[in-house]
C-alpha cells in the first residue's frame, strides 16, 4: 500500500532524475555529434540513448544498493559523495556549462570520430553519469518497499521517454528555443539540483555524524 505522503518522494525523484538526465541540456551535444549523419541515423540515435539511459538507471534502481553493500560502502557516505556531486554539477548548469564530471572535451573529440555514440557518450556518462546513478539509488532505498521501486520504475521509463522526444526532435527544439533559451532551461535545472545536492550532503551527514544534527 502506499501512502500519500510517498507520493512526494516519489515526484521528487522523477523532477530530479530529470533534472539532472537534462535532455535539452544534451541537445545541442546530439546536434554537434549527428552533424555529417542523415535523418534516419540520427533518429536510431536517439532510440538507442533514451533506451541506454533507460537501461542503466534501471540497474542502478534495482542493484545499485547490493553493489555498494558489496563494497562496503554505507549509503549515509554515498549520499555524501553523491550529493557533492550533484551539487557541482548543479553550480556547473548555473553556469550554463558542460560539466566535466559528465562529458570532457577529450570525450567530445573522440566522440566526433566514433560511427555509434548512443550509447557513449550520449547515454554515458552525458545524461545517465554518475550524478543521475547516485540520486537513483538513494531514491530506491528511500522507497524501499517493491511497490515503490515499481513506481520509481515508471518515472525512469517517463525520463527516457523524454529523452527520447527530445533528441527526435532536437533540431525543431533547438531553432525555436535557441541558445538562449536552452541556458535558462539548463540554469533552472542547475538550481534544482544545487537544492538537492544540499540536502542529499546534510542527510548523509546527520547520519555519519549525528552530533552536528
């Protein structure tokens, strides 16, 4: 059964996995890479990245937590180092940038030169990085139960559905929100994920040190 109160959890989860997957912050990147290829290629494109964003953040909802217990790595600590993660990230798409944690030039270079680049470096690490697994996991433990992870499985199957559209019809959305348009997007998203970058450290933090709660 599930309680209305979960439901916040669990919308919070699908605007910040979608904030920080940031499809139309990919737009202009998929532009640049499917230059030279035709409308076809660039349309397969885009199946095969929202269907690997899709895939990885799958594993990452349902496994990630028994990786990290593998490890030996306490979630309190991971939530830390996730959440400074995504607040750099954040502070990054303030800025309207790139941030290297997702996608380094020398990435971008080589990127130019491969002939399938759905999968790297469209899916990973540019939206399905580190920042988007982090917040995954510490969702799905938040919502523990099997029914909750159903419906968290359902939000990252709307994100890669966004994804999805966004990179079908990255040209139509590119000329008619422009560069301008595609930085602000980006900077609201960049804030969304300072604020939950912020709260991911302190709850991690209140945990490995309870005296600073």
């Amino acid at each position: 059964m599930i309680f209305p109160h979960e439901y916040t959890l669990y919308v919070k989860s699908l605007v910040g996995v979608l904030a920080i997957v940031n499809p139309l912050g990919a737009i202009p990147i998929f532009l640049a890479l499917c230059g030279n290829r035709n409308p076809a290629e660039c349309q397969k494109i885009a199946r095969v990245s929202a269907f690997s964003v899709a895939v990885v953040l799958m594993i990452s909802l349902w496994a990630g937590e028994t990786i990290l217990n593998f490890f030996g790595i306490s979630l309190s600590a991971f939530r830390c180092g996730g959440g400074l993660l995504i607040l750099l990230m954040g502070i990054n798409m303030l800025h309207a940038k790139q941030s290297h944690m997702r996608h380094t030039p020398e990435e971008a270079e080589e990127a130019g030169n491969k002939e399938n680049i759905s999968v790297v470096p469209l899916a990973i690490p540019l939206m399905a990085g580190p920042g988007a697994i982090s917040l995954v996991i510490v969702d799905a433990h938040q919502a523990a139960s099997w029914s909750g992870r159903l419906i968290l499985s359902i939000g990252i199957v709307i994100v890669a559905c966004v994804v999805w559209q966004a990179l079908r019809l990255a040209t139509p959305i590119g000329e008619k929100m422009g560069i301008t348009g595609l930085n602000i997007a980006t900077r609201v998203m960049g804030l969304l994920l300072v604020a939950i970058g912020v709260q991911m450290v302190t709850s991690g933090l209140s945990t490995l040190l309870p005296g600073l709660a």
